[in-house]
C-alpha cells in the first residue's frame, strides 16, 4: 500500500537518502527544506515534492512524518504533526526500519566513514551482490547517495553525531576510530566512548566487526568484548595490514597481508594513509563475506570517489584546486598530510569553521593542524543552527593559529570574498584546498569556474 511520508529537512544528505529509498519502494514522498540544492533538484526529478522554507500546510496529506536531530521544536511542521497526531519518526530510526529483512552492513567512528561506506557499497555493487546503501555523501560511481537493491545486503552509513546510530542492529560493523567529536552532545569523551562500546554490543552475535588496531579508544573497548572481531590497521599487530606502501599523488599502492600471509597487491584509487587504513576495513569485510579477490581489486582501483573527499575540482598545468569536508583537527591534518603528495610549489588552505562549540572545545587542536600549509585563509564559523558563543569567532582561530605558526600568513577573509581574495594572490604551481562541513563548496565550485574561464 501506498503511503505518504512527509521529510523535514529532505535536503540533507541522510533525509535525502531515505527519501530516494521511500520513493524506490514506490511510496509518495514530500518534504521541506531552507534552501534549494542539488539534492532537492534531484528528488524533484526522482518525482518527490519539494517545499521551498517549513510551513504547517506543507504537511497536507501526510501519514508519516520523518525529520532529523537538526529540526527545532519550535518548527511549524513539527508543531502541525503533533497537533494532527501523526506517527513522528527521527531519521536513523526511519533508516532502522526501511533496514528489517536485510543483512545490515554498517560503517561507524569519527572520521573516514563516508569514504568506507562508500568503498564497501561500491565493493557490493561490484560483486553483483545488488546492495541496498544509504551513504553520508555522493559516491560518484553511482552518483547517489541511496540505492534500492534486490539483495539481501544493505549498507549504511551510521551517524554517531546525536547518539542514532543505537537504533541499528547490524550483522557486521566497522568502526573506522573513536575521537573527541560531538562533545556538544555527548558532554564528555568518556560518554562518547560508552556509546560507541554499546553500538559493537548491539552487533548480531553471529556477525563480526572490524575495528582499527591503529585507534587505542576502540583497542580499550575490545578487551571486553565478547563477540567475533577482525583488526585492521597500518600496524603489523593487524589482523589486516599493508605493506611497501607507494603513495602516489591523490593514489596509492600497498601489499595486503592477512596475519603473516600475502593477500594480494591493491592499487587505491585515493591517496594518503587514512584511505588505506580505510581501505583494509573494506578488505577485511571482503574476506569475511567471501567476496573474490578480484572484485575487491577491481572496487579499490575503480573507485572514483565520493563528493567532497579529497575531491579535484579543477585541473590544469598552473593550478589544483581540491575540496574536502574535513572540518575536525584530525580529518584536517589528515587530509593535508594526503594532499602533500602532491607536490605543489605552494599550499593554499581555505577552512569554514563548522559550529561554534567545535571551534570552542578544540581550539588549541585546530591551531596545531595546518602546518603542512604555506598559507590559510580563514572564513566565517558555519553554524550549523547554533547560536554564537561570545568571543568565539573566526578571528579568534587566526590568532591562535598564528601563536602555533608565527612565520605562517593566517588572513580572516568573509566567504563572499574569498574567491576574490585567492584570485589575487595565486601563482602558477600553486594548490588550493578548500575545508569545512558548511557551505564553502560554494566558494570552491566558484573558484573552479573562475579558473576555468582563466585557462
């Protein structure tokens, strides 16, 4: 039977994915969102109905409404929904649900998971075992984020940022690392980690997980734990780990053994150490699930990538420009350490702090992640609906950015300027990032087209 679900916030990159999954199942989808994007563009043409800003009437019809952690109580819709009595579903339990009757496959930890959700869905892809995905991000071999598969496999993405990923119960897992991330939410570190020892628990017994040797937080929640786990990790006391690594520009190459036993060579279509470590998660699962090595080869070279992870945007004999959502000190220094391979005659890094309370708790951490960088410009903190915290700014960064680095150029530039700004002050051989979880795609789409129109 036909149902009408109703998403706020349809937009975002998770609401979008369940949207594309309802639509799929053949059911009549709408939904509400601040802004026009690419993802409201492409559920339009997928046949949903999009509104422009929440109203109460956009609700009109609706059976079930679906939002995310984000939406205030304060929204009209929300209010409506309740008034009306309407089944109020959050977006992890929505996914929760759309996952019964399936063999759940779930990517998990601080950083890394969109680029290992996305590797293992596409491994799935490849192996003609037609998964169900949900991913954090656009994997650009399908260029979706969601697809309805006929398999028994579904492989999702799971947010730990509100405390959601609790609502899964997956047979197999990964969890990339644990870092001190969402303390807006989980108040404490030590909060944070319990979550993440309760989400291993809730993995079916007959399954396994597979977690990195190399992250000591998730080494500590191990030695109690009871059930089948694979380690994998840059380290030789993997269960899963690499050896005669080449790293190559944005790609690498790396022997895989599996305890003292050659595996086989993998040619990564990524670059720096993160994505091999990620790389091996992926592997690993392969292993478990009996997938032929040649499938796993064929994923990890043929992988073009998910939007806005170490993504090249512009290229030519003069100038690179890549964009990247790195918006924690250690995707940062992580994803700059990638990047250097590269080899520009100089490194330009644009950062979009992203929330205020992140800026606030990690502030000395931030300062210490762009050494690898010849130049920084800062912008304005994105903030995510938060409201300002007094004293904590952009400019506050730059200065603590520039206690760390004192011989470093740190510039505060508004967004509306930056593309301006960097026009300005480039050289041939140079390299530009662009970093943040916010808005500052738009500003690295901006500078590609200028470039292009230079070239």
């Amino acid at each position: 039977m036909e149902k009408h679900y109703h998403l706020i916030g349809i937009g975002g990159i998770g609401m979008s994915g369940i949207a594309q999954l309802l639509l799929a199942y053949g059911h009549k989808v709408s939904g509400s969102d601040l802004k026009e994007n690419r993802i409201t563009a492409s559920l339009k043409e997928s046949g949903a109905q999009v509104f422009l800003g929440h109203n109460a009437g956009n609700i009109r019809g609706a059976h079930t409404v679906i939002f995310s952690s984000a939406i205030k109580e304060d929204n009209p819709e929300l209010i409506e929904a309740k008034k009306q009595n309407l089944p109020l579903v959050v977006r992890a339990r929505a996914l929760a649900e759309l996952m019964q009757d399936k063999t759940v496959i779930t990517v998990s930890g601080s950083h890394g998971k969109t680029t290992t959700t996305s590797l293992v869905s596409y491994l799935l892809l490849e192996a003609g075992l037609l998964p169900t995905v949900a991913i954090g991000g656009i994997l650009k071999n399908i260029d979706t984020n969601a697809c309805l598969g006929s398999g028994k496999f579904f492989v999702a993405e799971a947010d730990e940022s509100d405390g959601s990923f609790l609502y899964y119960k997956p047979k197999y897992s990964i969890v990339t690392n644990i870092d001190r991330e969402h303390l807006d939410y989980y108040k404490s570190f030590e909060k944070e980690i319990d979550a993440f020892r309760e989400f291993l628990n809730r993995t079916d017994d007959a399954g396994c997980v597979f977690c990195s040797s190399d992250d000591a937080n998730l080494i500590n929640i191990l030695k109690s734990y009871r059930k089948k786990y694979v380690l994998f990790g840059l380290k030789e006391t993997s269960q899963i780990y690499p050896k005669n690594i080449q790293l190559e520009g944005l790609a690498s190459a790396f022997d895989c053994y599996r305890k003292d036993k050659f595996v086989a060579r993998f040619n990564l279509a990524l670059g720096g150490e993160h994505n091999i470590s990620n790389a091996l998660a992926v592997i690993a699962l392969g292993i478990e699930l009996g997938i032929d090595l040649k499938f796993m080869q064929k994923a990890l070279s043929g992988y073009k990538g998910a939007r806005r992870r170490l993504e090249i945007k512009f290229k030519d004999h003069d100038y690179t420009l890549i964009d990247d959502y790195a918006h924690h000190p250690t995707e940062i220094r992580a994803t700059l350490k990638g990047v250097a391979n590269l080899k520009s005659k100089r490194s330009i890094a644009i950062f979009q702090p992203h929330r205020y309370t992140r800026t606030q708790l990690l502030l000395d951490e931030f300062a210490q992640s762009f050494n690898a960088i010849d130049r920084l410009v800062i912008t304005d903190i994105y903030a995510a609906s938060e409201p300002p915290i007094p004293g904590v700014n952009a400019r506050l960064l730059c200065e603590k950015i520039k206690e760390h680095n004192p011989g470093k150029t740190v510039d505060f530039v508004p967004k509306e300027k930056i593309v301006e700004y960097i026009l300005g002050i480039l050289e041939p051989g140079d390299q530009v990032i662009t970093l943040g979880a916010g808005d500052i795609a738009k500003v690295s789409d901006e500078l590609a087209e200028r470039l292009q129109n230079k070239s």
